[in-house]
C-alpha cells in the first residue's frame, strides 16, 4: 500500500482500502484494527472498507458505487465472488507469491521452503473465480538461499511482487495488458499449497532426514514452529524427564568431519565460535540447531541451551511420544 501510494501521487489514484475488520488482539483483547487499517488511515481522502468478507451486500454496493477502474488483492484471505471480480473495469489483479501454477492456495511460500524448491519466486495475476487460476501478467524467481525462513521470505516476496505490479499497471491502463492478453496457467502443472494443521508441527527424527527437518522448519517458521522432544537425564542418571523444544535456526551438515562427534541419539555442541547443536538422525544424516527454545522459555543460542542444562545428558526421543501418551 505505501509503494502504491507513493505511486499513484503522480499516475493514479487510490480511492478505496479494502481489509478485515479489527480484532481483540493481546492480552487485553483490545479490538486492533489491521496494519493496513492503520497505514490507510494516514491518508484522510481514502475510503476504508472492513467487510467481514467480500460477499458482504453493503460492502458490493459501496464497492460498485466507488465504479473503480482496476482492484488489486494480497492475502486478502476472502474468497472473491463473482459480483465482486464483474465490478472493476480492468478486472482485478493479485499478487500471489510463488511461481505459478506451483502452489496455489493458502500457504504457497511455507509448502515452497518445505519442498526444497531450488527457487522461489512471485507471481502477477489477474483474479478468476478459482483459486490462484487467473491468466499470469508477470513472475519474478530468484534462488532459494537455504537460510531464510517463511516470514521474511514471504515479507521479501510481497515487495518483490509489488514492485512487479508497478511496473504493469501503465500497461494495464493503457489496454496493453488486458485479461486476454495474459498469459493461462498450465493446468498439467498445477501444485496445491495445502492449509497447515498443527499436527505437522512435531519432528521424528526416526523417520525425517536433515534436508526435510531443516525445510520444515524453515517453512512452518510463522506458524504452528516445530519441536522435537528430548529426555533430561535427572541427576542420579537412573530417571529421566521428557521435554519439548521448538526449532529455530538451523542447517545441514554435510561436512563429514564436522559429524565425527555425534553419538546415536545423544546431543553434541559442535565446535567452533557460534557453533550449534549437532543432532544425528537415524538415517545418519545430520542437523545443525543453532537457536532453540526449551519449552517456557525465550528463544537462545546452542550454547546458552547447553549451558543450561547444568551438565546433564539430553537423549532424542526417538521415535518422539504420541499426543494421548504426553
């Protein structure tokens, strides 16, 4: 919104903001309205819609009454009706990170890292009824660098994307660029980023190797995380107490020497300044974690976890326990 605003001073205008209604949100649940609420209402000449979604009468009746020339969407999270896309003149345009027909749906830069996509990317579209289905205006790729997680990922995409449009909307305006003129999707190709359920949360690292620990938890980094559970051995080494810890930054370890160290299910500080925590997993590839977050606690470096732990032994638990026996 503000790369548009600052835009359209000179090209077009912005007559409307559409967004989702404020919410209870903290610990208070004072009803906050959205970010973009509030960037929108930094500007007093435009118009701030809050449907509880698009199919809302009142807000179609306000929208067909403003008679915009184009609308454009990003992670709105409302199915768009048919009313609503037959309203603009130019259609309606969305910015959709991935590189389509590759992951269409609700998650597409998470289920993108968890795959391992050698790249990432965005997407410009125009709207259709089906989801993410719309003929393509324009994409943008770049490498995917193994490091970075789902939220600046998908923050860095939306810039990306954004400067995408930018660059179409003369075109758009100017009939250069029209609905029939995109190009469509292959179908043959088409790839559905599934919805994320909390069960996918919980790591085995009886059955997952590095390379899928270290994407899932890139991927899954905004929301449910990931954690895996371990057993502290208690001080007379004869109990031992099971415990949760949430994954944060970590990588794989593919130099062999650097692996030498780690012992069947027992955990290692590996060595070297900011060195992480070395995990082998049963099919002998090996994860480096270097922030970890126990369980009631803030998120921390490898060696302040071990330092905390007072000299006692952490062991996997491999296979981890199942839910009804925690």
């Amino acid at each position: 919104l503000e790369k548009l605003q600052r835009k359209g001073a000179a090209d077009f205008d912005i007559t409307c903001v559409v967004t989702q209604p404020a919410r209870p949100a903290g610990r208070k649940k004072k009803l906050t309205p959205t970010p973009v609420q509030t960037l929108a209402e930094a500007f007093p000449a435009m118009k701030i819609l809050t449907p509880e979604n698009a199919k809302n009468e009142t807000f179609l009746e306000e929208l067909e009454a403003l008679e915009p020339d184009l609308c454009i969407t990003a992670a709105y999270g409302c199915y768009l009706p048919k009313r609503f896309l037959k309203i603009p003149k130019l259609g309606t345009v969305n910015i959709h990170p991935s590189l389509l027909p590759r992951w269409r749906g609700a998650s597409p830069v998470q289920r993108s890292l968890e795959a391992g996509d050698a790249q990432l990317g965005v997407t410009v579209l125009y709207t259709v009824s089906a989801m993410d289905a719309g003929p393509i205006i324009s994409q943008v790729s770049r490498p995917n660098d193994d490091v970075k997680g789902a939220s600046q990922e998908l923050e860095e995409l939306f810039d990306l994307g954004t400067e995408e449009l930018l660059k179409a909307l003369p075109s758009i305006f100017s009939g250069q660029i029209t609905f029939d003129t995109a190009a469509e999707q292959d179908e043959e190709q088409v790839t559905k980023a599934k919805m994320i359920g909390k069960d996918e949360a919980i790591l085995d690292f009886s059955t997952m190797g590095a390379v899928e620990v270290h994407n899932r938890a890139r991927g899954l980094e905004m929301w449910p995380g990931t954690y895996f559970y371990f057993y502290l051995e208690e001080d007379d080494a004869s109990s031992k107490t099971l415990k949760k810890i949430k994954v944060g930054k970590s990588a794989v370890i593919s130099n062999t020497e650097r692996a030498t160290d780690l012992i069947g299910s027992e955990s290692t500080l590996l060595k070297g300044k900011g060195a992480g925590l070395g995990v082998l997993l049963a099919d002998g590839s090996a994860l480096e974690l270097f922030t970890v977050q126990p369980e009631g606690k803030k998120m921390m470096d490898a060696k302040s976890f071990v330092n905390g732990l007072g000299g006692k032994k952490v062991l996997w638990a491999i296979p981890p326990p199942q839910p009804e026996s925690i």
